[in-house]
C-alpha cells in the first residue's frame, strides 16, 4: 500500500517537472520566434511560436501612447486546404500572400529555435 502511494506520489512529481520543462522550452521558442523581426522595444512583449502541428501564435503586448496596455493574439489553425487566421475570437481564412509571410516565418523560426535551443 505505501509502496503504492510513494509511486503514485513520484510519478505525480515527475509529470510536474515534465509539464514545467515543457513549458520553459515552449516560452523560449516563443521568445527566439518573437525577435524573428527585429529587436523587441523596451516595455514590449512579442512572441511567435508552434503551438503544436497545427497551430501557430503571435502575440504582442505593449503600452500605448496613452499608458494603456494593449494585447494582441493572432492564432493561425492550419489546415489541409486552408489557413484560417483567428483574433479576437473572429475567424477568417488567410489569403495567399499571407500563407506565404507565416510559412517563411514558420521556416525561420525553426531554423533559428534548432540552433539557438538543440544545436542542430
């Protein structure tokens, strides 16, 4: 019975540790995908990173003029006929020349998160 529970108890950790790397990798690859164009000014937050297979997300945050913080979330759904572009909870299909920006995007961001984060 305890031997039970202190595996339950392990594994549960492990699965935590497993999740947080996880997550630290995915945060860095956001970070490397979000100096793809350029420098990121000073008091902005840009990211651009593979959610999984099928998804891609570029995400701005910065203050305006005003002093008031602005947000920023475009979700990229890839799909075998089509790329359909999400912000603000409002769909849209993306048009060619589109297509074509995140696929160079999306091929540069891998080449860079390989060298920057695996060495390859």
């Amino acid at each position: 019975m305890i031997q039970k529970l202190v595996r339950g108890v392990t594994q549960t950790r492990k699965d935590q540790r497993d999740a947080e790397l996880l997550r630290k990798f995915l945060r860095r690859e956001a970070q490397i995908g979000g100096e793809l164009f350029g420098p990121v000014p000073p008091g902005h937050r840009r990211e651009f990173f593979c959610l999984d297979a099928h998804t891609w997300v570029w995400h701005e945050e910065w203050t305006d003029e005003l002093g008031q913080r602005q947000i920023k979330t475009t979700r990229y759904d890839v799909r075998p006929n089509q790329i359909l572009k999400s912000q603000n909870g409002q769909y849209q299909k993306v048009e060619e020349a589109e297509a074509r920006r995140l696929h160079e995007a999306a091929t540069l961001y891998r080449e860079r998160v390989m060298k920057h984060m695996y060495r390859a």
